[in-house]
C-alpha cells in the first residue's frame, strides 16, 4: 500500500458570525469546512474543485499550518499537524493564489532570502537559485525587483521560491487564477514535471479543465462539504451523461421524431429535441438512419458529450437548490 | 544546530531582507531625517531668539537667546526624531502584513519572532543612522555640547534603548492597523510628546494641568538625561526614570507585538 502525503479525517471548521456569536443561533457562526476526509496518496495530484467560497483556500490554510482546524484528525507528509507543526513546515512548501513574493527585491534575492531560511550554505544556496531561474525562465530577470514582473513572472518566481527547500509535498492554490492562457500551459508543464520528479501536489481550483488535465484524483467541494470525489472519468460517469439537440424546421416534425425516438425532451419554442446518446458515431448513425427513414428533415444537430462542467454544475446546482428556493 | 543558533541565523536573514528593503525605498528614510531638521531649524531661526532668552539662567549656560535654544532644543528634537521614524516603521510593518510573503514565511520551518526582529534591528539601524545625521547637522549649525566621550556613549545608549523601545511600540501598531493608512497615524501622537514634555520649553513655564503631564510623561525623563549628559544640566533621578520607562515601553510593545503576530 502507498503511503499517503494528506490524511484528513472529519476536518471541521468555522469562523464566527460578524453579528456575534451568541445569538447568532445553534451553528455558532458561519461552517466553512463541515467534516471533509481527504487521502492523498504520495506522488499524485489531488485536485480540490469547487466555486467561490466553497472553502478551498480554508482547507489549504488549515493544512498548510495557517489556520488551526476546529475539529477533525489530521496527518501530513507523515506529522500529525495539530502535535508537531514545524515538522510539518519543513516537508511541504506552499504557492498561495496571491503572490508570495517580496516585490522590492530581486527574483534572485527572494530566491537566496529562501535559501537562506531554508538553511542551506552559501554555495548551496547560489547553485540552487541559478537553477531554478534557469528553469523557470527568469534568468534574464534575476537582477530586477520582483515588482517589475508580468503576473506569469511572479508566479512562477513564486514556485521557484517554493521549490528551494525541495518540499515532498506542494500545495498550489489556485496556481493559474489571473493568468492567461499561454502562462498557465507552462504553468501545467511545471506541474507535471514536479510530480515526475515524485512530489505530492495538492491543486486547488475553479477551473474544470485545469483538474482535468492534471489531477489523478478530484474532489468537488460545496458549501464545506465534499460532494463527490473520483478520478476525472468516474465523475463524468456520475451523472446522465451525453446528448444529442436536434433542430426541427416546424412542430410538427419535432412531433414525429420524438414519437419515433420514444425519447427526449422537446422544447416546442425552440423547436429542439434533446436525446440521450453517448455520442458514439455508431448511435449518431443509427439516429440519423431512423429519421432519415421517415423522411423527418432536421435543420441543426449538435452532439454534447459529458465534461466535468456537467458534474460540476449537476452536483453543485442540486445542492444550491436545496437551499436557494429563488433565482 | 540548536533552536537558539537557528533563531539567530533566521533573525540576521530577516535583518539582511530588511535592510534591503530600506535601500530600495530611500525616499522614506530621506523624509524621516528631513522632518525632525525642518523643526531643528524652524525653532532655531524663526523662534529661537525670543524662545532662548526666555530660558533662565540655569540653562542657558551664559549665552544668550538663540545660541543657548539650539542647545536646549536638540535633544527634543532627536526624540521626535526617534518618533517620525517609528511612523514610517508601523507603516512598513502594515504594509509587510498585507503581502503574501509573510504568510509563507509562516507556513515555513523558521523562527516566527525572526520576521520582527528583522523589523526591529533593521529599523533602530536605520533611526540610528538618522539621529547621527541630525546631530551632524545641528552641530554644523551652533549646537555646542560640553560632554565628555564617556557622556556622549551614555547619551547614545540611552537613545538607543529608547529607540529599540519605540520601535517595538511602532511593530505592535503597525501589526495592529489594519491598513497601511491606518499605521500611519496610529505613532502621531509620539510625534507631539516632545512639545508636551521640556522639549521645545521647560515644564515650568506651562499651566498646572499641563506641566503636571509634562512631567511624569515618558518622554521627559529622557530628554532630560539626555541634555544632562550632553549639556551639563542637572539629571537628578531622571536618569533612572527614563531608563525604567525604555525598558518597560520594550517589554510590553514586545510581548505585545510577538502576541498579535502569532495570533493573526
């Protein structure tokens, strides 16, 4: 069995109500983190997904040693968090979603001030710096203040920084937000290339693709809870998958081919038929054969196959549902 | 390595980011050495002459109306001094919080205190630099002091522990203030002790509540002492006193900055 970097048990916590927390009723104040368990095997990517608030960056704090949890069992890179914290501080290193990086130095003084706190030696601590601005493409860069960096710069000095202690397990928290589209590929390249090398990482984001591109394994959390987790293939099987929207000239013919289907959601106004289909060229064949053989023309078809936008919004919408009767 | 040893070696990093920091943002070290010598010289020139002869015999050491206030005034003005830098240190220390850096620095295997001592040690090095500077300065425009070596080495260890007290004092503020905005005004009233106390006048010449204030305020006793030292004027206990209030100022800004930084 492998050993597991994260292992999280019941993780609760709560902030206080900004009304006070006496009358504020039974919760006490507002519940960020409603009991999560989390196994994160050494050497995988684990990606925490979930919207705004969800409490992704609260999860990150409390096992990054920021924020003490209120309840709940913890053990990371092997240390129990809540008896030996600084064993755990020197195992993980942590890129947060804003950039720690000291802007009136230079990206190679920031480097060596973490060479320096990481306690290497002098010579170890220049080899170290050269290298990784040299990987991280900041080379050119080395010798001006940090300030002066486009945001793709500071992020990736930022993990450079992050990079100096040679930390076993790396929490990202929202490492792309804010960047555009080239940054965050090299970004991802990166990341793939630190979890060759054997190191854990721990991802947290709002981006579906970003999840599905990287991680081995994903947890979608909403309102504090974990409301599905799995690897990006068994999420996709969670829920009614693929479709097929078919566009008929008139009512009519919409009629027909849901009679002939004996399936499918019309919606007379848009005159559209959605079928359920898992998208293969084999079904849209014989979709097509069939209409085709009681002469039902169609205007427009498009095929829609399952993608962790649709877990995502499946999931969390039942759940908003529950609680928001209105919008 | 021991604890101690790693705290120290964390400690002298921090010093080192700091007074890099400082370096690369001179406009604010510039502004804290100019202020204090814009008062030097507008209590100086502009109210110098009444102000001195209205002295006393005692103080004025037989000269006569501005020659005497310049000596009378400085060691006032190196207080407020000491005082506009802790402003611009509370504002370094907010500032400092709201960037990312510090919430790495917590989430590493390091010595916590060692990101305030950095504060601290980088700060007094610089007020330090500031204070020799308008000495410097004043001496260039009439101060004459009369003190021995031996005197001038207390002076400066008793404003370097009123410095290292301050200094603490404006950490525990700037760790406070929510903003950086908000740092700036929290040390003003610092800025005012040295008129409400024998800085630009003696104690003798205000009204009952006033003088009363003036009195048993910190800042007195050591301005005080430092005038003895530097001027000959009589110390009495003041010497005592200031050196009570320094260390118990450090002790309690201490405990209290190290609290809110562990608790924030």
């Amino acid at each position: 069995m492998t050993n597991l970097a994260i292992a999280a048990n019941g993780l609760r916590k709560s902030y206080p109500d900004k009304n006070g927390d006496k009358n504020s009723g039974k919760s006490g104040g507002k519940v960020v983190l409603d009991g999560i368990d989390l196994a994160v095997p050494e050497g995988t990517i684990f990606s925490l997904l979930g919207p705004n608030g969800a409490g992704k960056t609260t999860t990150v704090q409390i096992l990054s040693t920021l924020t003490p949890a209120d309840g709940g069992t913890i053990q990371v890179a092997g240390h129990d968090l809540a008896q030996k914290p600084d064993d755990v501080r020197g195992a993980i290193g942590v890129t947060g979603q804003y950039s720690a990086v000291d802007k009136l130095l230079t990206g190679e003084e920031n480097l060596l001030l973490m060479a320096d706190l990481r306690h290497l030696s002098r010579r170890e601590g220049k080899r170290k710096a050269a290298e990784l601005l040299e990987r991280f493409d900041l080379a050119d860069a080395a010798r001006k203040p940090a300030a002066t960096y486009s945001g793709g710069m500071q992020r990736r000095l930022d993990l450079a920084m992050t990079l100096v202690g040679d930390p076993r397990l790396i929490f990202l928290d929202e490492p792309t937000t804010g960047l555009d589209p080239r940054s965050r590929r090299t970004m991802w390249q990166i990341v793939r290339e630190l979890v060759a090398g054997g190191v854990t990482i721990f991802l947290t984001t709002q981006y579906l693709e970003e999840a599905d591109e990287l991680a081995d394994r994903i947890a979608l959390l909403d309102h504090g809870r974990l409301i599905a987790e799995g690897t990006a293939e068994e999420l996709k099987r969670l829920i009614p998958g693929g479709h097929v929207l078919l566009k008929f000239p008139d009512p009519s013919r919409l009629d027909t081919a849901r009679h002939l289907l004996g399936a499918g959601t019309p919606d007379p106004e848009a005159l559209t038929l959605q079928v359920p289909s898992d998208g293969s060229v084999h079904a849209i064949r014989e979709l097509l054969t069939l209409l085709d053989d009681h002469s039902v023309d169609i205007d427009d078809m498009s095929i829609h196959t399952p993608d962790l936008d649709d877990v995502f919004l499946t999931l969390t919408g039942r759940q908003n549902q529950q609680k928001e009767t209105t919008r | 390595m021991s604890t101690v040893t790693l705290a120290a070696r964390d400690s002298a990093t921090m010093v080192r980011r700091q007074l890099k920091r400082l370096l690369r943002y001179p406009s604010m070290t510039v502004q804290l050495v100019i202020t204090p010598v814009i008062i030097l010289i507008l209590f100086v020139y502009v109210f110098g002459g009444t102000l001195g002869a209205g002295l006393g015999d005692g103080l004025s050491n037989g000269l006569g109306g501005r020659d005497a206030y310049i000596n009378y005034v400085v060691p006032g003005i190196l207080l407020m001094a000491a005082a506009t830098a802790a402003t611009g240190t509370a504002v370094m220390v907010a500032t400092d919080m709201t960037e990312g850096i510090i919430a790495r620095f917590r989430t590493m295997r390091i010595s916590r205190a060692s990101v305030l001592t950095g504060h601290v040690v980088a700060s007094v090095i610089q007020q330090l630099l500031g204070i020799a500077v308008v000495i410097g300065i004043a001496l260039a425009i009439g101060f004459r002091p009369n003190a021995t070596a031996l005197e001038w080495l207390a002076a400066a260890g008793l404003l370097t522990l009123f410095v290292v007290a301050i200094t603490w004092l404006a950490v525990a503020l700037g760790l406070k203030s929510p903003t950086p905005e908000a740092a700036s005004n929290a040390p003003m009233p610092l800025v005012f002790l040295p008129f409400l106390g024998s800085g630009f006048v003696p104690t003798d010449s205000m009204p009952t509540a006033l003088r009363w204030f003036a009195e048993y305020q910190p800042f007195t006793p050591i301005m005080e002492t430092v005038r003895g030292l530097l001027l000959g004027t009589p110390i009495g206990n003041s010497a005592a006193i200031a050196t009570a209030w320094c260390v118990g100022i450090a002790a309690v800004s201490y405990l209290w900055a190290k609290n809110t930084f562990n608790k924030a």
